[in-house]
C-alpha cells in the first residue's frame, strides 16, 4: 500500500522592515562558512542538552558542522588545540566547555593539557564586571579564589563552573583570550541530556561574553535544511538572497521576564493555511513584567506559544486536519507538546515519535505550550527556522529573513559568489 501525506503551511506573521536596498551585502575576506549537515530527529529533550576583538584579515574558511535536536559546530580550544563540538545557542550568552568528565560518557575539555589556559581569579575585570549581563552573576569561590559561574536552561537542566580564558581555533584563524566556563558539574531533568555528544555550547546572543561579540563580529547567519542533511552557518557578511528584516524588540529596563540579550522580534500573528487567526494583537504583546517576549532560539528544538495563542493554533489546526488526523488525547510528549496523533496510512508533515511502530507510530505537534513547559515567552526553534535564510544583524539590531529557500544547496550557492 502507498501512503498518502499531508501537507500544512503555518505562517508565522512578524513586525517586517521593508526590504533595504543594500540587503545583498558584498561578501567580504571575514567571512568564514561553516558546512552544516543534519542527522534525523530521535526521541530526545526539546530543549537544549542543557539551555571584542576584530578578526585579522584572511580568506573565507569552511569548517563541518553537525545537526540533529540542536545545531554543533566543530572548533577547536587550547594549545595544542583540541577538537570540540560546541552546540551554537542564540538563546544564550555565556560560552561554556565541560572540563571535567562525569558519569556519563561526555566529551570534555582538558585544560590541563593546554599551555594558553587560564583560570580567572574574582578580582578578573571579566569577573567582576562583564558577568553582569549574564541571567545569574558570577560569583567568587573564595576558597580558591576563582570566578564561578553557574547557567541554568528552561528544561530544568543546569551547570556551575570557573570562570576562564583560552584560545579557540575555527579553521586556521585562532582567537586568544575567548573567556568561557569550565564546567565541573551538571544536573540535567531528562537523562537522555547528558548522552550528547557534544563538549559544550557556545553563546550567541547579544551580550557582552557571547562568542559572537568576543569574535568581534557583528553579523551571522545559518541555513538548515528542512529536506536532506545539509546547510549553512557564516560568520561575518555574505552575499545572501534578498532578505526582509525584523527589528528587533530592546528594553533596557531589568524585568523578572525579560531576556535583555536574546534576538527579540515583534509577534503579530499565525496563519494556518489560508486563515489567518482572530487573535487579538495583545496576545503578542510582553506585559509590565516581561512576560510575553518573542525570542529566536537555535538551541531549542520546538517553537512554544503562550497558552491562549497556543490553543487558538491547536484548535484551527485540528479543525483543519480532522478528516485525515485522528487526535490521541492519551499521549504527551516532553510535558509541553500535547497534541499527538494516532497515524496509519496518512503520514503528518511533522514530529514523529520514535517509539511504536505500524499503526501505533506517534507524531506530534511541533508547537508547544509555553505554560506547561513552566516558561512566560513564545520561544521560535530551530524546526521552524528550516529552509529559512537566518541573519543576525547586531550592528542595525535586526534579524533577516528569506524564506522558501533550498537549504540542502547553500554552500554551492555561497561558492558561486565567492
């Protein structure tokens, strides 16, 4: 028997600039091109395994790059170097590496095989002042005498460390002095977490420790394919296709829900097919307490909406697929995503569950409520980022989009106009 599929577009309406005249930036001698490569989705968390200096000219440099619920990079960290693959988070800030080797079987850093490690003190001026932008500051292990650190992610899973510097290389082009943390410990609410094999994440966001901006650069932008294994990731400016740009949404004020440093956008509405939702405007705007940010997130998974937004999509879309879908009640995946399917012959166009097989195969919905993840924001991950042209801007604060594009050709593309 053939199976049939299905097939249903959900758009996503943002705040959009016009298009700039000049959004084809001319490639220039700093941008280095990351190929990426992608690996099929498993049963494992929907969050993260855990959640200025000016580059020397030289010609564009190509490094592999991996894809599977979370996007890595492979660089390398001390001297000699040291191969690691660090998970690229644009919802967070500092960059860390494990160092110490736990229970499980995770890669880790050792730094005491590297010359230019150094462990930072708590009177350190990275210390004392550029931890202030991170969500909890560092503090001072007095016994020691070292700056510790300590991150904690949305799926409950958390890390505490030291405070360091070291030199990462990508490609041939090395980077001095990079401060990140050397984690010893880590708990994680999903054990699967800790089966990554990843030695670590590197932060993305806009603030002052995030590898972006220690790297001196003021641009990136990926590609993920949503067809095949492969995609994208530039540093620096490239020639791109032409992209429509979102402001991004700043507050300078400290509120209890609000992420200062992460890539803010305007939310304005979801179309499902051809209907766009009767969702009042206010649905998408952040309260007095922060609650209600729209944020871009690589390192998670899914993309999460605020409970009366997320049920209003939940209801269009079972409306629209109850002739073909047939909604199993009894089934919730990771406590957010509680829209699943019971699927036979007619295969859904979105998460399916690796347990059971046959007529008892699983697939979910890949929105999830905010609410029952335990977190006030609508977070946009990287499932719906696919086949999508992404380009930070941190220099204009803004974020370019180009839809409809074939992610699956992006390095052919990027080398014809090199």
């Amino acid at each position: 028997m053939i199976s049939s599929s299905i097939h249903l577009q959900i758009t996503f309406c943002l705040l959009i600039f016009s298009p700039l005249a000049f959004s084809r930036i001319r490639l220039t001698n700093q941008t280095l091109i990351f190929p990426l490569t992608t690996q099929n989705i498993h049963n494992t968390s929907s969050t993260t395994l855990l959640q200025r200096r000016r580059i020397s000219s030289s010609p564009s440099v190509k490094i592999p790059f991996t894809h599977d619920v979370t996007l890595t990079v492979s660089l390398t960290a001390g001297s000699p170097p040291q191969t690691i693959k660090m998970v690229l988070d644009t919802g967070s800030e500092l960059t860390w590496l494990y160092c110490k080797q736990s229970s499980t079987p995770t890669p880790i850093f050792d730094h005491a095989k590297s010359s230019s490690y150094i462990a930072l003190p708590c009177s350190s001026p990275v210390c004392t002042i550029q931890t202030q932008d991170l969500p909890a500051p560092a503090t001072c292990d007095k016994h020691a005498n070292l700056c510790h650190v300590a991150v904690s992610y949305v799926d409950g899973s958390s890390l505490d460390g030291n405070l360091a510097q070291e030199t990462f290389g990508i490609g041939f082009l090395t980077r001095p002095a990079t401060a990140f943390g050397c984690m010893d410990s880590s708990s994680s609410a999903t054990p699967e977490d800790n089966a990554e094999t990843s030695t670590g994440l590197m932060g993305m966001n806009r603030g002052r420790l995030s590898f972006i901006n220690q790297m001196g650069l003021s641009k990136f932008s990926y590609c993920i394919s949503g067809s095949d294994s492969t995609g994208v990731l530039v540093l620096g400016a490239a020639s791109l296709p032409p992209l429509k740009y979102s402001p991004l949404v700043t507050k300078t004020d400290r509120l209890p829900y609000w992420d200062r440093f992460a890539y803010t956008v305007q939310f304005e509405g979801i179309q499902v097919g051809s209907k766009l939702l009767p969702i009042p405007k206010s649905a998408f705007v952040p309260d007095h307490t922060g609650a209600g940010q729209t944020i871009l997130d690589s390192g998670t998974q899914f993309t999460f909406l605020l409970d009366p937004v997320y049920n209003a999509l939940k209801t269009e879309f079972i409306e629209q697929t109850k002739s073909v879908l047939t909604v199993d009640p009894s089934y919730v995946f990771q406590t957010a995503l509680d829209l699943c399917f019971q699927v036979g012959s007619t295969k859904p166009d979105f998460f399916k569950i690796a347990n059971g097989s046959g007529s008892h195969q699983k697939y979910c919905f890949t929105f999830g409520n905010s609410g029952l993840a335990g977190f006030e924001m609508f977070i946009i991950g990287n499932v719906h980022q696919q086949d999508v042209w992404m380009e930070y801007d941190l220099a204009n604060a803004q974020v370019g989009f180009a839809n409809d594009v074939k992610c699956d050709q992006p390095s052919q593309l990027l080398e014809s106009r090199l």
